[in-house]
C-alpha cells in the first residue's frame, strides 16, 4: 500500500508518537533527576512509561525533488490499538494517565478513531507464535486430531453438562444426529458436517453446523485457511509498517525521540532488554540512523541561535534568519498541514514539522561551505556529528544518548548529596549554600536533593561545614554513588560501568576541568567548513543549559501536593515528548 | 439539578457501571475460581480490578404513580473522568483492557465524551485535602504570607534563571517596574498590582499583572474566592451524585453488583479497605439496601423459571409467561429506551433494563399473596429475603456475599485440591477421576486444580489411590487450606475467620450434609405466603449451577495460550460485569 512505497522512495523519513501517559512513577523529578546516569535514566524509563500505550504513530515521508529544488512529503497519522487478535492472542493491558488523555482532549485528539478503528500489531515473538499456533491447527485438522473442524457425533468427550442446559443440548445434539443420519441415507460418498464458530458484529458467538460432502468440505477448509492467513497479517498490522521503515535503513528524524524509539520497540518489536547497552544494539538493529531534532537545535552552531527547543518554538525560529522555510509540497492525496494553523500534537503534524525543522537546520549548514550550498542531503557529511545521539531530558551535564558508542562520563566532583527535612524548599537549599555562590539543585523526593556548587574546591568547605549540622546531611556524589552500588549489587542490578573511577577519569572527559565535558563535539567532518567552526564547546557556556529550555524549571522539584513550586509557568509532565 | 429531585422523589434507583477493563490478573479462572472463600474473592477482585475505570455510571430513578399503576422512569448515563482539577491535584493512572476496550467499541461506546467531556470526581479525602489547602492559601493570602496574589518587587526570592532567559525576564522586570512606580506617582491612595496565571484553551500559560487600587484588588480577590469555590464543586464533581444516592436511603438494585459496588466505593468514597468485614460495613454505609437481580433470578421461585441469568436473557425470559413485562413510562425529556432495540452495554440502558426485571421479578412475587397482588412496592416485606446479598460470579457453592452477616461457610469435605504437569487438560482431569462418577473441576492455575467429587466418602480412595502416583498429587480442601493459612501467617495476610473448622461445622452449615447448604433460605416472611412455599432449597437442585448460568465454562480453566479449552461459545472475560 500507499506507506511503503513513499518509504521506499523517501529521502528521510520524520517520525513522532502520542502515548496515554509519560510516567507512572509518583512525580517527574524522580522520573526525569538531573544527575541521573544514562543506565539511570534508560530503567527509569523503561519501569515508569512502557506500561503506556503509543497510540497515534505519525509518519511523514521526505522524498527530494532535485529538478523542482523542493521536498515532496507524504504524511501518515495512524491510530493503533491493541485490538484482541482472537481468544487465544495476548489481552494487552495499558495504563492510561489522566493529566496525558485530558491533554491530548483538549488538542482535539480523536479517542474514538483509537479504540473502534485503531490498527492492531504483535512484535515478533507473539506473531510467531500465532503463526505457530495456526500452523499446529492445521497440522493437527490435517490428522484429524485433537480440535477439529471436522468431527463425528462419537468424538464427543466427557463434560459436565449443568442441569439446566441438558434439555437445550439434547435438543441440539438430535438435530446434527437427524442431519447425518438422513445424509448417510441419501448419498453414497463420504460425508459428514462442517461446524464453524461465527461471531456476530456483536460480539455474539453461535455455532454454525452445516452438511457437507467431501468436496465442498474440502473448500470451505481452504478458505478457512486463506482466512485466517489474511487475519494473520492483519493482526501484524502496523508492525509491518515499522519492520519497512527498518529495513529501508533510512534516516529517521523525531523531536526529543528517546521514549519514541523505546515506546516502538517494546511495542512493534521486543520487551525492552535491561541492560542499556544491549538497548542500544537493539535499537540500532531497527533505526540503523536517527537523528533527534532537540539535540542537533542544541547543538552548536544552533545553539546559540535558538534559545528554546520545544518543538513549536524550534518551529516557529526557524522561520526567521539566518534561517530559511524549505520549500516543501504536499504529495496529491495526502493531508495538507499549514504550519501557519497550528495541529501540534497530532502525531502526523509533529513529525512533518520535525522534517521541516530538519531540513532549515542541515540547509544553514551549507551556508558555512565554500561554495554556500542552500540544499543539504541527510546523506551529507555534514550530517554526520548528529547521528544517533538522542537528547537526554533534563540531564544537566550530559546532553544526549550516544547509541553508538560509550557516554559522555562528566566528573561530578562538585555536586553534593544533601539529606533534610521534608519542610524544606528549594529556598531553603539556596539559603543553606548562600555562601558558595550560584547552585544548582536537582530533587530526588522530599527529603534529599543533588546540589551542584559552582567550584570544586567548595565541596570540602561544604562538608566541614556540614559535619556539626542536625537538619541536614552532605555526602559527595561519590560517596552516595557507592552507597547505591553496594546497595545495587544486592539487588543485582547492572550499573557496572559507572564504577567511581568513571566519574573521575575516563576516556571520553579526560582533560576535562571542574564543570564541563569536553568529548561533546561533532568531530572531525566539522573542521573542513569555512567561515567559522560550527564545534560547540558547551563547556564554555557553563552546563545545564540544554535542559532548560523546554519550559522546565532547572531547579527540578516534587510534583504532586507539594508547595515546592516556585514559578508558575512549567509545562505539565505530559509535555515530555515534544 | 435534575438528577438529585429524580433521586429524592424515587421510589427505587437502578445502578450500572462500564469500566475499563475487568481484571489485571493473569486470567480469568485464576480470579474467580469455583472455591473461593468469599474473603480470597473480595481480596482477588480489589487486587485486580480496582486500577480499572469506571468510566460510564447508568442511574434510573423509578417512582410509582399509583393512580396510573406505572412506574415513571429517569434515566441518566453519566460519563465519568477523572480530569485534574488543578496542578495539584491527583494524576490518576487507569489500566485499560484492550477486550474491554475492544468490546465497548464494538458496542458504539463514546470514548471521546469520556475523555473529552467526562465529569471529574474527587474521592472523600482528596476533596478534604483541597478544600484545605484552598483554605490554607486563603489565610497565608490574607496574612500576606507566601506564594501572595498580590506581591510587591522586592518579594522576589533567590532563583536560578538560565542565560537564555534573563533578557526577557529582565525585561518585563523593568515593564512591571515601570507599571509600579508609574502608578506611585499618580494615586496617593494604597496601590498595589495584581499577578494572576491565566490558562487558555489549549492548556497555554501565561501570567496576568495589572494595576489596580485597593477596591479594584478587594473585588478581585473576592471574585477569585468564589470562582475558586464553584471550581472545587465542580472537582468533587459526579461524587456529589452518590453522596445523594447514599443519603436518600433508597434501594439501589443492580445487576451482578459487586463490582459496581466496589467500584463506586473505591472512585468515589475512599480505597477499599484490606479486610472484607469492613468492606461490608463501609458498603452498608454507602447503600444501605441493595438489591442483586442477578441472584433474585438464580433463587426460587425464579430460579427454575430462568435457565439463564445474564442481563440480556433474564429481560427475554422476563417478558414471557407467568412473567408480565411492568407498565413504565419514561419522563418528559429523559432518554426514551426501547428493549426492542438493545442497546446493552450502554450503562444507563443496562439500568433501565435492571429496574424493569426488578419490577417484573417483584410484581411476580405477588401473585403468590391471597389474594394476589398485581403491584408490589420496593418496600414490601417480600423483598427482605434479597436485600443485601451479592451475587458471588462462579463460585460453586456460596451463591452471595452476605452483606450484613456472616457469609455461608459450605463444608467442602469432598473436594481435592490436585497438582500436575502444566500439560494436562481438563480431560485428563475427568480420566483420572473416571471411577468416582461426575466431577467437577475448578482450575486454579496451569498446574493445579479442584476437584469436588460427588460423595464424600470417596474421597478417602482417591488419597489412598494417589499416594504412589508420580506424576500428580492430591491433598484435602483442608489439608490445603491449612498450608495456605500458614503461609498466610507469614504474610500476615488477614483470613482468619475461615479456620480448619470453619469448613467442618460452622454456625450457618450446621446439620448440612454432603454437597449442599442450607442456610440459604429467603427466611421467615416467605412462610406466610399462600399457595407454595417460594423458598429455596439449593441443596436439592445440586451445586453450582448457578455458576454455570451466564455462559462460562463451568469447568474452568486458564485462559491465554493453552488448548485447554473445551468449548467454544464462551463469554469473554470482560461479560464479567453483566
């Protein structure tokens, strides 16, 4: 159909997810800390938000017109649902989170258009099986054994049949034994009953018992056969979609895609694997290239020009200088977004202005080259530095998921591990550290909280300090990581490779002094351009900053009752994906 | 408004709910097996069933107008969602059940007018808890304490602003500023400004400063206080209507109710309580007088009249002979419901159609009196035997809940508890057991069943049989039991009115012999009924026929993957509630 030739002959593909909720986890900072490790982060993830369901998967297809210079673009909003394939098919279950569904409401999202026409899909294992399974039906109808659609009077097994159905079954039981005995009489040739379950539009099931000669048996089997086939891939459903998008090996493009690439394999492919680096492998097995539209806007040299990248403000800067609108046309026949007529949060309009955010960005680097270039291809070298990094939310020093590769290990050595009462405000952490200058605080729950000072060389002064005090409590990160490792190998989780060695040496901060982390840099392919360097060096613009453009408040804090707010002007949880 | 003048001038109310979905747990079996206590039942269904929503609440009122000897009848169809009333305010989590989903769906349920415009609910505590931080912030503004609506510049506490954000903050820094001291100049009298958020539409923030004099100030925080108030009635929402059902007193009939009633108790009061005495208390508190048609229709005299109990089926029979289908009107602009045309599922349908068996089953009841009588009210002395008595779903042998006493306690001395190899079926079940005659299987999970057999004397050879056996093992109901119960212990898990003894000789079994109870008896106004005795004997008709009414296998077993399926027309699980 329609979807997989426009991935076949796509240039890149845009993709973006709606889901029922973000996390179930009992607030956002704990979700989302701002000191997490990205094994941290990627189990918090997986335990708090893959019991959602993404239920509108937009996809929109970027096929370049050299001749024309502009992009044709085919868009796809499709409604998913676990639909039960049949009796016997896993009976998914999803959590649904109230602030996620009131939201996408008032957006004008259609629930209906989910649940009565939503598209089924298994991930590879339950669609083995069910292939498996049909396979053995009809092994087995092929032997005549157990379970078959062809059966005598005398097959009929023990079974207690309750008082008051007697009179009805041996009423039912007469009429086959009237049909086959009558039949035995007429015809000469093997014969016997064809018996079907039928389930009504209703949902009401009845048996349908009908006479039969060899022939016609025979072709009601084949067409049974062909049937079930055909229901077959139909429950694969939208699983078909992403295996096409997979093996085109296309880039694929979304905005902050993190929980969308995590949401798409548990759904359409696997359980997510524990372990991070084996999430990794997986996720390159299925999207060989991504690129994360947050990241690359907060990515020298963009990061300097736009200064908030949600993706609605990302969009809307982008149609300003130095920047320039691509020249796009919708493909006939598919739906006409106009960016002018905001539709933000319907999937398919998300991922087409994610395209677009794409090719300003890749076309104001051509500018940089020698000759200037207006079209840059996703294929381009200039590409490259922004492959397969996805934008890590609200991680203070390290920006992104390197899917690839190791992480960014940024030393923590000025960041402290403070205990307190449960009356305690962010004001009050800020009155505790007036003496160290600015700080940054990064809740865990009510009672504890990662403070960032500002110098290294405080952190001692802090913890002299602090060795008399009675509210409160400082260990270094350090420490508190250790605490936890020993405590994790209790529990045998695997967090080996953040040993505290990591956090103070390691092969991609080596050389890198107090704050920031020096092994964030596109790389080589940068160095070729004129004009002036693109490498960003967020060591310089002191660290933080990337998380703090998406309306959150950097002084992360306990949602739920608490008065811990400062500001009134967060964006709910639920805006987490954009 | 109407419904609660539709409430008070009622004589009975009819309840149905949709939810969500029906159980989380595992599989169907595994939540209502055939031997559960009453207390391992509630404890099973608050476990696994409480996470779901009920998403949809069916109310009739029905009141008898005795000079056109028919019922007037307003039905309401509430759509329920739980949509945060503020930032504050609980998030809350629901499981959907995609067979649930699935089935609503396909019965033309509006999700969106669920999700879109249900109406909100705060249980009795969360509405304490924000009508007391609303009266909190209503003093600390009144004092002039913290988070003010009215502030004055130098308020302005310690807060890290990104970079990127203090141009613009600086800049309306200086507008406010300007604003102020603007002000300053021109009024002599007290001045202040006005800070609100404002939320639009599309959930967009945005804050509001004004200029206003000391009155102007007055009248808007008075304005607030009342705005604020109608919003946290608003919040407290559909609760308001079961705090009116609960005070009326007025008997509230259901359909197989349990879970309806377990619902409205847990959405709308409080979380259900561990222990199930209490829950029988808090119900008592809730809905002082229930009525249950799904077990009306399963005890005499209506249970050899009605083969099958589902809603569906008992409306059918309801309208034939000796039945006679009630004189009801619908009131002048309330939906007008046809039974010709049926809209099961639809909650307030549901309602109707279980107000008018009720009115069917009662009127019956009075054909019995001397002389006859073609109208019995909801009041009637007739009615006292099926107050208060839930329906228990597949239980074999304790037909109710008992809401206001001691539930029955059969003696269950000639069931086996047996576990086997995960290969066997419900047939090598009936093999094993072939020499001891009917049996009855209750499927715990893949590995373990019970089995009742039909004398208890011979379940002394069946241990002494089983004791070489090798593959299989056989215990006591007991011997079990009290593995179990110690095992409880453990986990302190309460269930201790069900002792060893309990199952031997109990108050209510006591002089019961073999497979049947005898405490089930409509009781003593029923003896003074002409014509015959319409007291029940269950014991005579055999056990747990009941169970076996509404289309479930009465051979339980575990749903999923397995092949241990028998037959083919069974109910899906989520036909639970009807």
């Amino acid at each position: 159909i329609a979807v997989y030739s426009a991935i076949d002959e796509a240039d890149f593909l845009a993709i973006d997810g709606e889901f029922s909720g973000i996390s179930d986890g009992p607030n956002v900072s704990a979700l989302t800390n701002g000191m997490d490790t990205p094994e941290e982060r990627y189990a918090k993830l997986k335990k708090h938000s893959m019991d959602f369901l993404l239920f509108q998967f937009g996809l929109c297809t970027f096929k370049y017109d050299t001749e024309a210079s502009k992009y044709i673009i085919k868009c796809f909003n499709f409604y998913i649902f676990p639909k039960p394939f049949n009796r016997a098919s896993p009976d998914i279950k999803f959590i649904c989170q109230s602030s996620s569904i009131d939201f996408l409401a008032s957006q004008g999202f259609d629930f209906n258009k989910v649940f009565r026409h939503g598209i089924p899909y298994l991930n590879q294992e339950e669609e083995g099986r069910v292939r498996e399974q049909a396979e053995e039906r009809r092994n087995q109808q092929a032997n005549g054994a157990a379970t078959p659609s062809y059966i005598s009077p005398s097959s009929k097994g023990p079974a207690h049949v309750p008082e008051e159905h007697k009179d009805f079954i041996s009423r039912v039981i007469e009429k086959v034994d009237g049909l086959f005995t009558n039949s035995e009489k007429t015809y000469p040739t093997f014969f016997g009953l064809h018996v079907e379950t039928i389930e009504t539009e209703k949902k009401e099931r009845y048996i349908q018992i009908s006479k039969v000669d060899d022939d016609e048996r025979k072709r009601r089997e084949q067409q049974k056969l062909e049937k079930e086939q055909e229901e077959l891939n139909d429950a694969v459903g939208f699983s078909r979609v992403i295996h096409a998008i997979s093996k085109s090996g296309k880039l694929v493009v979304g905005h902050n895609m993190l929980l969308d690439v995590m949401h798409t394999i548990h759904q359409f492919y696997c359980p997510l694997p524990q372990d991070l680096q084996d999430f990794k492998e997986v996720s390159m097995c299925v999207f060989p290239r991504l690129l994360d539209t947050k990241l690359m806007s907060s990515t020298q040299p963009f990061k300097d020009l736009i200064p908030i990248t949600s993706l609605a403000e990302l969009e809307r800067r982008l149609k300003l200088a130095p920047f320039k609108s691509p020249k796009v046309e919708t493909a006939e026949g598919f739906p006409r977004y106009d960016t002018a007529q905001e539709q933000l949060h319907e999937a398919g309009y998300d991922a087409y202005i994610t395209g677009l955010c794409f090719i300003s960005m890749a076309n104001y680097l051509g500018s940089f080259l020698t000759p200037p270039k207006a079209h840059i291809s996703p294929r381009s070298k200039l590409m490259e530095p922004f492959f397969n990094k996805l934008f890590l939310m609200r991680i203070i020093d390290i920006p992104y998921l390197n899917m690839t590769g190791p992480d960014l290990r940024p030393k923590r050595d000025h960041v402290l591990y403070v205990t307190f009462p449960k009356e305690w405000k962010t004001s009050d952490l800020y009155q505790l550290f007036s003496a160290f200058g600015n700080i940054q605080v990064s809740w865990i729950d009510d009672t504890s909280a990662f403070v960032s000072l500002s110098q290294t060389d405080q952190v001692q002064i802090a913890m002299n300090t602090s060795r008399y005090a009675e509210s409160y409590r400082i260990q270094t990160y350090a420490e508190y990581m250790k605490g936890r490792r020993q405590n994790k190998d209790v529990n045998s989780q695997p967090d080996q490779s953040w040993g505290e060695e990591g956090w103070v040496k390691s092969p991609t901060t080596a050389g890198t002094t107090g704050y920031g982390y020096k092994g964030y840099r596109p790389g080589a392919p940068m160095g070729t351009l004129g004009k002036r360097s693109i490498s960003p060096n967020q060591a310089d613009q002191g660290a933080g900053e990337a998380q703090a453009t998406d309306g959150w408040n950097q002084s992360s804090h306990p949602d739920g009752m608490g008065n811990k707010k400062l500001k009134t002007d967060g964006v709910p949880p639920f805006l987490y994906s954009t």
